[in-house]
C-alpha cells in the first residue's frame, strides 16, 4: 500500500501502518484499550477498527484472547489485515469488512464476552466536518450513528458480556440512554481531561449486559501535565 506512515508502540514491539492523508487513530484508542482487562480465552469484538490498532494493542498485552474487527470501509479493513499479519498476530485477529448494523452472534458463531468501539462521536450536521472521507467518517454520524454502535454491542454480547468505549461528554447522556435501551448496564466511568483545570472533553465508560444498576465514577483521568507531556498514567498506557 502507498501513502502510509509506520508507528511504533511499546518501545517498537508493535508496528502500526496508517494513511498518510486519511483517517490516523488518535489517543482515544489507546485510552479504551487500556480500560478493557479481558480474561484468558475471552473472545473481543471491536467495532470500527480502522487500522486495527484497538485489537493489536489488546491482542499484545493479553497473549490469551481471541479479537475480531469489523470496519465498514474495505481500505482500512484490509489495513487492519496487513497490520494484524505484519506483527504475527493475524492467527489471533480477524477483521471483517461488514457494516455493524448487520452484524449478527451467528456471523461469529461463537460467544463474544467483550465488544470495545472508538465510535463516530459527533451528529452528522454538528461542527466542523474534515474534508477527508475516511477522517469525517470516522468522527461523525455518517455511515453509523452511535446509538446503532451501542445497539450492536448489546446485540453481540451474551448476559454478563461487557462493553467499553470512550465519547465526547457532550453526547453522555445519549450514552447512558442507549446503553439502557441495549440491556448494557452502565457500571463504570472515567472522566478524561486534556489537563487540570479545564473541563472534561471525554469520558470512558464501561457496561455489563444484564447487570444490576450501580454506576461508579473513578478517578479523573488526565491526559498531559504542566508541561504538555503524557501524564505518568498515559505514559505507561504506552509501554
């Protein structure tokens, strides 16, 4: 593939290819997949993959789970295979190229225990849209809304499966709705703050299908220091 750059994660073990020019995943990817804390034999299904860079962090760090991505446009889809098969990893993850409104457990065909999303955070007509397909997908409610992501999550998952991801606090409202609608009980949240003293931009939130009510809210997360480098807690996030 032409046009793409290299990155590297925990001290170059995990090689990551991206667009140059269209969608690239940001820090909000490595936030949620750090929130996820799987068991040995679990099976994840990402939603959105995009280059897939969810699915290998996750399938890096807990050597025992099985990962599948599912990512509506065929050129990141297929990114996210050459990315899989480049770090070793593809006999662990498989990527579908599917819209997840059509997903269904049999397409699987096999029990999913966690589904993790970096989803569209903005309605369609909301702010300042990029130019760029991939990136505007990507961001806004164009080819998937959020509420069609959370109602494949609590589709997809059995009773006592779990849900995470990571949104805009503008939209958390809306989260906490559909979460209910989709039987994805809400039981913990974070907070996400770019730095103190400023308002919260995003939060992470975490459900359980079928779980009793009892939400705990956790501590702030805060993303750069005084000094605009990675706090001590993100930083390790990389390592």
């Amino acid at each position: 593939m032409s046009g793409l750059t290299t990155d590297t994660f925990f001290e170059g073990r995990l090689k990551v290819q991206q667009t140059r020019a269209g969608y690239r995943f940001s820090i909000d990817a490595v936030l949620v997949a750090h929130h996820v804390t799987p068991r040995p034999g679990d099976t994840i299904l990402d939603l959105g993959t995009g280059c897939g860079i969810i699915a290998l962090i996750l399938a890096y760090r807990h050597p025992d789970v099985t990962l599948y991505g599912v990512e509506v446009q065929a050129p990141l889809a297929e990114l996210a295979r050459v990315n899989a098969k480049a770090n070793h990893l593809a006999g662990r993850i498989t990527t579908l190229q599917k819209d997840l409104r059509d997903l269904t457990p049999e397409a699987l065909g096999r029990r999913i225990d966690w589904v993790v999303s970096n989803p569209p955070f903005h309605k369609a007509n909301s702010g300042r849209m990029n130019p760029h397909a991939q990136r505007a997908i990507a961001r806004h409610e164009i080819m998937t809304t959020l509420q069609d992501v959370v109602a494949t999550a609590g589709r997809m998952l059995s009773i006592g499966g779990r849900f995470a991801t990571i949104c805009a606090v503008e939209r958390l409202t809306g989260m906490l709705v559909y979460m209910r609608q989709a039987q994805l009980e809400p039981k913990r949240m974070r907070m996400v703050h770019s730095v103190k003293g400023r308002e919260a931009k995003l939060f992470l939130i975490e459900g359980v299908k079928g779980g009793r009510p009892g939400l705990t809210v956790g501590p702030t997360l805060y993303i750069y220091n005084d000094a605009g480098l990675y706090t001590d807690e993100v930083a390790r996030m990389m390592k």
